[in-house]
C-alpha cells in the first residue's frame, strides 16, 4: 500500500504543495490532475525519494520514504517528463547501467533487458545513441529503464511531455498491462491522457487535493445542478424575478446586454427534462419573447481547466508584481 500524508513542499519560501494527501491499494492507479508543471515535479520526485518533503510523509507498507532509504527505492521507479542521460549512450547501455544500479544478477539483467526493448519497441534502435533519439524514443526508454528491477510502484511525471496525441496512443497497450500489474501514480497536465488510462482522477488546487474520485462519480457531482444560457429581450428585473419564480432554478444572472434590450442570462437549476418549456412559459406571461437557449454540461476537463487558468493567472500576476516576466501568452486566459 501507498500511503501519501499531508506533504509540504517549498521552493524560494513559495509553497508548491500545501498538504497533499492519498492513498492506493496494490496495483491500483490514481490520475492526478496538476495545475502547474512544478507541482507535479516535486510530487513525483517526494514520492520515488528523490527529494524530500518539509513536511508529511510518504510511507510504503510499514517503511517510510526518504531520500536515504536506498532499499525502498528499488521498490519504485519514475518516468518523467524528460531523460537526461549521456548524449552518447546507447538504449541498451543505458538499461544496463539502471539494471547494474539494482544490483541485478547479469543473466536476470540481460533478460530484463532484451524484453523492455522488444516491450517498448527499442529492439530496432537500442544502439542508436541518444543524442539522435527523437521524443517518442526517448519518452519509450525512460519507460523501459522504470521497468527493470521489475518494481512493485510505477510514478509517470507527465511522462508524455511534447508528443502527440496520436504517438501517445501508440504507447497505449504498454501503459495499460503497467497499469495492471503495478500501482501506478499517473501525474499529468492532461486530462485527456488521465481519462483514457484511470478510473480514479484527484486534481490539484492551491497545491492541495480537492477532488479525488472515479471520474463517473466526479461529474455527476458537478452536475448536481445544470445551467442554461438564453437570451431574451424585455426589462432585466422583470425577467430576472420571473425566472427565479421557478421552484427548479437557483440562480439566474444577467451576464450582459445588448444595444437593442437583448439580454445573455445564466440560470443555474436542479435537473428537469422540461426546464425549457418552463421557462416559455413562465416569459410568455410577461410577454418576453425567448430569442436562444443553449444547455450547458461541466466535464472533469472543464472544473480541470477553469482551476488551471485561476492558478496561471495567479502565477502571472505574482510575477508582474517582482518584475521576473512581464507577459505570457497562458496568462491572458480569462476565468469563465
């Protein structure tokens, strides 16, 4: 079992994680959303030891662990976002030197060798130095390396940083028979890759977890109420008043209005199949003419997405404030 406990991590006295908690079973997967890349960096790196928290703790089965726990380590492993290795070592040189790290019996470590090559598809380059691998090789052996030792944990630092959907796909059958005989922490700025490959998701706000579910239970969560966009034309107030008459409707808005009277509404309501004609109805009593009506349903990459752009903005602003960057195209983003 992992055990995450209230992590805390700082960097320059500006805290990344405030209190990051979770746990899995064995050879369960959780997809963890995260706003910022260095969230997920330091996550990772606290987690396979690499770094240590400033507070918290990360506990295996009954050890904890640290960056001095070397036996521990052999236990997990992480791809990360990017490999850096000797520009003129060879796939299978590089295997080999993780493989002789673990202190692996040479017949066991050739054997292991020879099948994440052929697992990965690396058989066919694994003495083209790495200096001329492009990123899908690359991204393929930081996989294979995490699979010598053959260890109990698995921990992807968005692993598939700079390539492409399609070629992410590609990869598919391999990360996914990871994900059945391993426990696998699947840290991402994608949503779209954390859909396909895990059934639980947590996401990450503020530096904490504020979302931790399988993604079915996730969005029929924030569907709890629906929301509706119309526009109609007529006196504001009036219409405003005679929408949240509705016993379905929690809140309705004006979001803004045209020259010629017409106004953009937001309602929010409780689900109703007839919420439509309800409100026909309930405007037609007023004579406000209906002129568009659009229904509206959040997705996890939508909460993902308005919690990403909130954080980035922030980022943008603090920076402004101590003159380090003056404009990124990512910080003009508006909240919706």
């Amino acid at each position: 079992m992992l055990a995450v406990k209230r992590l805390v991590w700082s960097d320059n006295k500006t805290e990344v994680l405030k209190g990051v908690t979770f746990s899995l079973n064995d050879k369960e997967a959780i997809g963890i959303l995260v706003p910022q890349k260095k969230q997920g960096e330091a996550l990772a790196r606290i987690i396979c030891g690499c770094d240590d928290a400033d507070e918290g703790e990360v506990i295996f089965g009954d050890e904890i662990m640290s960056r001095r726990a070397l036996a521990l380590k052999k236990k997990i492993r992480l791809v990360p976002a990017v490999l850096v290795i000797d520009p003129s070592c060879t796939p299978v040189e590089y295997l080999d030197f993780v493989g002789r790290m673990l202190d692996i019996e040479e017949e066991k470590r050739y054997r292991q060798i020879k099948e994440a090559l052929e697992l990965l598809a690396l058989d066919s380059i694994q003495n083209k130095i790495f200096l001329h691998l492009s990123t899908e090789e690359r991204c393929r052996l930081a996989i294979a390396s995490s699979l010598i030792g053959n260890p109990e944990t698995v921990v992807f630092e968005n692993a598939f940083w700079g390539i492409d959907q399609r070629t992410v796909d590609s990869m598919l059958d391999v990360i996914e028979l990871i994900l059945k005989i391993k426990t696998v922490v699947f840290i991402s700025q994608k949503p779209a890759e954390v859909k396909k490959l895990c059934s639980r998701v947590a996401i990450l706000s503020d530096g904490k977890i504020v979302i931790d579910d399988n993604i079915e239970q996730i969005e029929k969560k924030i569907n709890a109420t629906e929301e509706l966009h119309i526009k109609a034309r007529g006196d504001g107030e009036q219409i405003i008043d005679a929408i949240k008459a509705l016993e379905c409707v929690v809140s309705a808005v004006i979001d803004s209005t045209e020259a010629n009277g017409v106004h953009s509404i937001r309602i929010e309501h409780y689900p109703k199949e007839k919420i439509k004609d309800d409100l026909f109805e309930q405007l037609s009593k007023i004579n406000v003419p209906m002129l568009a009506v659009q229904t509206f349903t959040l997705t996890l990459d939508d909460v993902y997405f308005s919690i990403a752009s909130k954080e980035q903005d922030e980022v943008v602003e603090d920076s402004k404030k101590i003159g380090f960057l003056k404009s990124a195209p990512w910080g003009r983003r508006k909240n919706k």
